[in-house]
C-alpha cells in the first residue's frame, strides 16, 4: 500500500510540475550576460522548486542572434536572448538606445529603459512575446589598427558592424560596412577582415582583439540593451505562483545585469590597456564631426519611428 501510494504521489508531482525552457541566446557562455541568465535560471529553479527548469543555450546554438525573438514568437523556443537593435526593421523603437550620443552614463541609460520599456511592451505584446528583463552592454568605444585623428581617416577602413546603427555609422563616416557578428570578431580581427569597429571593452576582451588592434576611443557612443523574454502563451501556461516567481527573479537579474555591465566596463577597460591597446580620447575635431554623425542619424531614426520617438525623446530631455 505504501509504495502504491508514494509512487502515485511522485508521478502526481511530476505530471502536474516540470516544466522546462530552452533559452537561445547568440553570446558565448562566458559573457556576463550569459552568466546572470544562468543564475536567472538558477534562482527561477529554486524559487518553483524545481517547477520551472530553464535550459540555456548559448553560442547561437540552437538560432542565430538575429533569428531568436522569431523564433520564441513562433513557439519554436520557449524563451530567448537579443540584443534589441537586431529587430529594429520589425520594431523601430528597440533602436532608441542605440541612437548615437544620446545616452552617456548608465544612469541615462536606465532612464531611456524605463521610457522605452511601456512601448516595448506593447509592440511585444502585439507578437505573444513577454519581455522578462534588460540588460545593457557597457558603453561603446570605437577600435582602430591605426589612429583616427578626422573623418578622412576612416577611408577605406573595414568596419565592423553588428546592426544598423553600426552600419549606418560606418557608411556616415566613409568607411567601408563589414558585417561580423560577435562570436567571430576575434577571428575576423585576426585574418584582416575587418580594422575597425565600435562596440564595448569588454567585447574586445573576450574576442583577444589586441595585436591588430591598437587604439580604444573612450567615445561612449551608446549602450545597446539585450532583451530576454519568453513566449506569452508558454509563460501564462505556467502555474500562477511560477509566474511570480519568474517575474521576481527577473527584476532581481536586470538589477543585477546593470550593476555587473558597469563592474565589467571598467575592468573591461584596464584589461585593454594591460594587453598593450591604447586607451585614449578622440581628437576634438573627429568628437565634433562624430556628434554631428550623431544628429544626423537621430533625424533619421526619429523620422523611421513617428510619434513613438516623442513618447520617448520628449519626457527624456524635459522630464
Ligand atoms: N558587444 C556586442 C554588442 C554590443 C557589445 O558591446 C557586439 O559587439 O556584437
């Protein structure tokens, strides 16, 4: 009688809980963006106990950066990780944090989130996705094999791009636009593929870009943010005190994402240097033609988005 019973009462347990998500995210395992998702992970398998299970996959393993949120909205993955300006074709206001010179420290950064977050929401909402949490990366520097002194001198330089602000950049400034994503900078930078880019010291740090590259440009152009979220009709299938543990766990993650992007900003910084890249400031000629790239482009954005940018924009200055 007593076995009948406890094994009755396991599998009770085991059909009416276990739950489990794949999570696809495009960086590597070691990225502090990864490493807080595993303890998001972590924490939701703790909280639910055992519950909900959250597998991530990192590496763009099971999709590729710019394929996840298709995929988490198309119920093909449970949940997913992007960096948010990959979906700025579909969803023009993911872009707003990657307008250049807008945002210059990380408290910027978080007022930008909290404006941009209600619009995010519905556009996301709009495609059954949940956003969970946000992230930024530290701010992005510009990386040269030779110095840049004036726009003239990014003739003819291969820069890497890994969205369309970048893009755009590298074709405002003359230079030629080289698409490579994340994983393969180091490799790139190594072959010669690309002799220039802008993104984060610490994206320079887990790529080894140092050899080739030699000038990091404090230029603090933007923080891009990742985006983690999850299916909506998978999340409200989920038993209401899972629910709550899930959304109490990610504003634990984001706090706790904000706080290590900018600790890894700056040992991100100090590791450049340590590796023989000179940090240095722009020259004050290329910092007056970079803010007027930088106008240059918010026109444009503004115009591709309409009315959402002043739901944004206007509260950002004048508030
Ligand atoms: N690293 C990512 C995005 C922004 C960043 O700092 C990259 O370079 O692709």
């Amino acid at each position: 009688m007593k076995a009948i019973l406890l094994a009755a009462l396991c599998a009770a347990t085991v059909t009416h809980a276990q739950t489990s998500w794949k999570l696809a995210t495009g960086y590597r395992t070691e990225s502090f963006h990864t490493a807080n998702i595993s303890q998001f992970a972590r924490e939701v398998a703790a909280a639910t106990n055992g519950q909900l299970t959250i597998d991530v996959a990192p590496n763009g393993s099971l999709f590729k950066l710019g394929e996840i949120r298709q995929a988490v909205q198309d119920g093909k993955v449970q949940a997913g990780e992007t960096i948010m300006t990959s979906m700025v074709k579909e969803i023009p206001i993911a872009g707003a944090d990657s307008i250049p010179f807008v945002v210059g420290s990380y408290k910027r950064a978080q007022r930008l989130w909290e404006l941009q977050r209600p619009g995010m929401e519905r556009d996301f909402g709009q495609r059954g996705l949940k956003i969970l949490y946000a992230v930024p990366w530290p701010p992005q520097g510009l990386y040269t094999t030779r110095p840049v002194k004036a726009m003239g001198d990014f003739k003819n330089v291969k820069m890497r791009t890994y969205n369309q602000t970048t893009v755009r950049l590298a074709e405002m400034l003359g230079a030629t636009p080289v698409d490579v994503a994340m994983l393969d900078v180091g490799k790139a930078v190594a072959d010669g593929r690309m002799d220039a880019m802008i993104t984060s010291a610490v994206t320079g740090v887990e790529n080894k870009v140092w050899g080739p590259i030699k000038h990091y440009y404090e230029i603090s152009a933007w923080f891009p943010k990742n985006i983690v979220f999850v299916n909506a009709k998978t999340f409200e299938a989920l038993a209401p005190d899972a629910r709550s543990a899930v959304l109490k766990a990610a504003t634990d993650a984001e706090y706790r994402g904000w706080v290590a992007s900018e600790a890894v900003a700056q040992t991100a910084t100090r590791e450049l240097q340590a590796n023989g890249i000179k940090v240095e400031r722009i020259s004050s000629e290329l910092e007056t033609d970079l803010k007027r790239i930088g106008e240059r482009f918010s026109r444009e954005w503004v115009r591709s988005v309409g009315h959402a940018a002043s739901d944004i924009f206007v509260p950002f200055y004048f508030n």
